[in-house]
C-alpha cells in the first residue's frame, strides 16, 4: 500500500510521519508542491492540516479536485474546529484524531483502507491449527515494529503464543501445509518471517531437540529480523536493484535487531543471539562482528542455514526463486561457511519441502537460477 503523506512546512516534526514508512510505502511531499499526478499515484492520501496555511491548502484543494476518486485520510486535533472544516471541502473524506496516537492510526489505516494481509481463501483448505499458528504468528508480526524503544514493551506473550502454536502445528502436520498459508500472505517482509519460522521449527524436531527449544527457535524465526523495522519499507520492498548505501543499511539490521532487544530480559538470550548473528559464517566471513565456529551456538548455525535456504527458494521481484533441491546444492557449495554437518542433515526438510506441490506463483517457485540482485 502506498501512502502519500501530505503537510505544510517541516514534515519530519510531524514523528508518526516518520514512523509509518516502517508499515507502509511512504512519500513525503510539501502541501504547496502536491501535484495531481503525485495524489494519483498514491492508495490513500494522509494530510496533516496542523499550521497549513490558506494558499497551501488552496493549491492542495486544486490538486485533488482533478481525481475524485482519491482516498483521503486527514489528521487533525481535539477542539480544532478549523482543520475538521478544511477537511470537509475536500468531499468525502475520513477523520483521524492526532491524540490517539500512531498505534491507533495504524489499525485506522488498515482497517479502512488497505488490501487485506493475507489470501484467506487461500487458507480455507488448511487444517484448523495451521489456521490458527498463522493467524497468532501475523498477529505478533504486526505487533513487532511498535516495540523499537526500551520504553515500549515487548509482546513477549504473542510470541510465545504464536511460538508454540506453530511448533505445535508443525508436529502435527509437518512443513507442508505452513509453506501454503506463509505463501498466502502479500508482504513478502512478513513471508521471510513466516517461513524461516517453519523452517527452523521443523529442522530443529528432525533434529529431536526438546519442545522447549523448539518453542525458542519458532520464535526466534519469527523475530530474528526484527532490526528490519528500522529500516523503510521502500527500501525492504524495492522492486530493483539495491543502491550500495541502502544495501549497507539493510546489512545492519543485525545491529538494529540487538539494539531493540539486548536490554529485554524477558526475551530469551537464544534469541538475541540468533537475531544479532545469523549473518555470521563458520569461517568468519560474516556480519556483523565476524564470529567463527567456536563463538556460534548450534541455535545460530541452524538459524542462518535456514535464513539462507529461505533466501534462495524465495521468489523476488528482482529475482527467481530456486527450487528447495538447487537451494540444498548451494548450501553444500557453500563448504566451510557453513556447518556441513548440520547441513547433510538438513535434507529431510528439504526434500518435505521439495514434495509439496507448490505451483507457479507462489513465493517458492521452481528455477533453476538465481537473477542478479
């Protein structure tokens, strides 16, 4: 969904303009430099009239007068009769209160105008508890991005709760049907969660590992790119090529993710570690801090083997997807990166993800090659 933000004078004083490029595809524009085209372009319009002043709004009135189709969200305060009125000249249009605050915008937004999340279609076919594990692990996923500061609390009950029904799930059901409700959802952010979620669940039951350490690692899939949320969507979800500068910030979402999480005591210290170093290599090579084979816990290990495979068999809009077999090969190949025994044990997930009939246009496409990034 693609948001334009729209005010008069210094648009980044307005915070939650800020904060929702972590939700939503973002433009700023100036009120007095707003054109048609630019309205156009956007799935919803959000204006704040907050010091706008007469010739702004006019020229904004002017602009959005030549698509009457636009939808339009405009923020104002308490006891301000003025903005409500200059919002009302814009036709038909919806009212948000500034002091509920982004939480509540957020859901104001989501809930009036943006596409649903998911193909719930798509999930009407799957049995009732993977149903239920992806309903608490999107849940928990939406939730995630509010808790950046240490003084917001984290929601360490919804990911426990999504934790465990996903294990559960899993048990019952194996990989199969969690691969068809994470392809399913439309933000391809929350599909790389969702999937290595499953994939390290399930790795680590093949490897019988206890519950307990199941119920960690399902969670630590789900928040082990939770530094991604400092990062704006537009550069997350950019259709080409990464510019070196965007792809240097997104290779610091490791830190990012510590940052959030290194004073939480009551996220598990597994997880902090999955989610600050799975971009380590066994043989140092990795990022951030490049650790090697003593200094990686066997948690670390199998989160980054599963980040990568996920990676590699995820369909892009820069490129194809692999298939899971083509995806093993190239673990393989990747030889002392990576830990090759747990590597060769790797495979009864592969080939459970490999049988299951995935078809042409879902995120996990068969291809035999990967496009360059």
């Amino acid at each position: 969904m693609k948001l334009l933000l729209v005010a008069d004078g210094d648009l980044l004083r307005r915070a939650y303009f800020k904060d929702l490029s972590r939700f939503f595809l973002c433009k700023l524009t100036e009120m007095s430099a707003a054109s048609a085209a630019d309205l156009s372009k956007a799935d919803l319009v959000l204006i704040d009239f907050d010091r706008a002043t007469p010739r702004a709004i006019q020229h904004l009135k002017a602009a959005a007068s030549k698509n009457k189709s636009l939808k339009i969200l405009c923020i104002v305060t308490k006891g301000d009769r003025w903005a409500p009125a200059q919002a009302a000249a814009f036709g038909q249009v919806a009212i948000f209160d500034r002091e509920n605050g982004l939480r509540s915008l957020i859901s104001t937004i989501r809930d009036l105008f943006a596409a649903p999340q998911f193909d719930r279609s798509r999930l009407q076919h799957l049995d009732r508890d993977v149903q239920v594990a992806f309903g608490k692990a999107n849940d928990f996923l939406n939730e995630m991005p509010f808790a950046l500061t240490p003084e917001s609390d984290f929601p360490t009950r919804l990911m426990m709760q999504a934790a465990t029904s996903v294990t559960d799930a899993l048990h019952e059901k194996g990989i199969g049907p969690w691969v068809g409700a994470v392809e399913s959802h439309h933000s391809h952010t929350y599909r790389h969660s969702l999937y290595v979620a499953g994939l390290v669940t399930s790795f680590s039951q093949s490897l019988g590992w206890n519950r307990a350490d199941q119920y960690t690692m399902a969670a630590a899939g789900l928040v082990h790119d939770i530094g991604k949320t400092k990062i704006p969507l537009a550069i997350l979800d950019k259709p080409g090529k990464l510019t070196n500068s965007e792809f240097d910030l997104i290779k610091k979402h490791p830190v990012f993710g510590y940052e959030i999480l290194h004073e939480r005591q009551e996220v598990p210290d597994e997880i902090k570690h999955m989610t600050f170093h799975h971009h380590e290599f066994m043989d140092g090579s990795g990022y951030p801090e490049g650790l090697k084979a003593d200094e990686l816990h066997p948690m670390v290990r199998v989160m980054t083997i599963c980040d990568i495979f996920a990676a590699l068999t995820e369909k892009r809009s820069y490129k194809e997807a692999l298939s899971p077999r083509v995806a093993y090969t190239e673990l393989m190949d990747m030889g002392g990166k990576l830990d090759q025994s747990l590597v060769r044990k790797f495979t009864k997930v592969v080939t459970a993800v490999a049988n299951k009939d995935v078809g042409g246009s879902g995120a996990f496409v068969k291809a035999e090659k990967l496009k360059s990034a």
